[in-house]
C-alpha cells in the first residue's frame, strides 16, 4: 500500500471519529435539554384556583390577588400600583369589577374569570366552588 493510500486512509478514520464525537454531542445536549425542560411540560394547563375566601383588590396584598385565574404576580402588582395611586388622589381604586378593567393586562375576560372570587365591601365570603369548565 503506497504512503499516500495510508494517508487517506487515517484521514477518513479520523474523520469518522469526529462525526462520531459531533453526534454524541449533539445527542447528549438534546438529552439535557430535554430533562431540563420536562417540568415545564403541562405548565399551560389549568389549575383549579383554591381560594379560601374572596379577595378585596382594595386591600389584599400582591400574594392574594396572584392566585386570582389568569392574574399571576405581574398583574397582581400593576393591580396595587393602581390601587396605591388612586388612594393617594383620595378615592377607592375598584368598586366593581368592571374597574378592574383600568389596570393594563386585566380586560374583559380575565374580569369574568375573577368575578366570583371579588368582594369590595368589609366582609369576608367564602369563595365559590371552582368551575369544573375546559
């Protein structure tokens, strides 16, 4: 066999090699990547709220009006950040749930969602059973 066969020969050796390595990789950062991302697996299904009592967006702080439906911490801190201003001009922020509506991120759906666990009096009500819906 001449020298230059030989050479070609470990080339493509070498080269397979490296295929081999590259696939191995690639397969081992999938495999990661996939057991790291699992958790998040099912994370947009819904989750039955379970409230206790009802909420007041008057008074509650950021934590209580978060496990609202379709809330979560960020709307829940635009909801007391509104609150807080209107206070500071003197008035109630929310006397209905419709108010709710002044908040950005809350509108018409999320209203009807939230609904039944509201309250904007002084007393406390048990919450409503949650809905068995989609």
């Amino acid at each position: 066999m001449s020298l230059r066969a030989q050479t070609d020969l470990c080339r493509s050796g070498r080269d397979t090699s490296i295929a081999g390595g590259v696939v191995a990789l690639a397969l081992g950062v999938f495999l990661a990547v996939s057991w790291a991302v699992a958790p998040l697996r099912g994370a947009h299904e819904r989750v039955p709220v379970r409230l206790e009592t009802t909420v007041n967006p008057n008074t509650d702080p950021p934590a209580s009006l978060a496990r609202l439906p379709r809330i979560g911490l960020t709307r829940a801190r635009a909801l007391v950040n509104y609150r807080r201003q209107r206070q500071r001009d003197g008035s109630v922020a929310f006397c209905k749930p419709d108010d709710l509506q002044h908040v950005t991120g809350i509108g018409p759906k999320t209203v009807e969602a939230i609904g039944p666990w509201l309250r904007f009096g002084a007393e406390t009500t048990p919450a409503p059973a949650p809905s068995q819906g989609p």
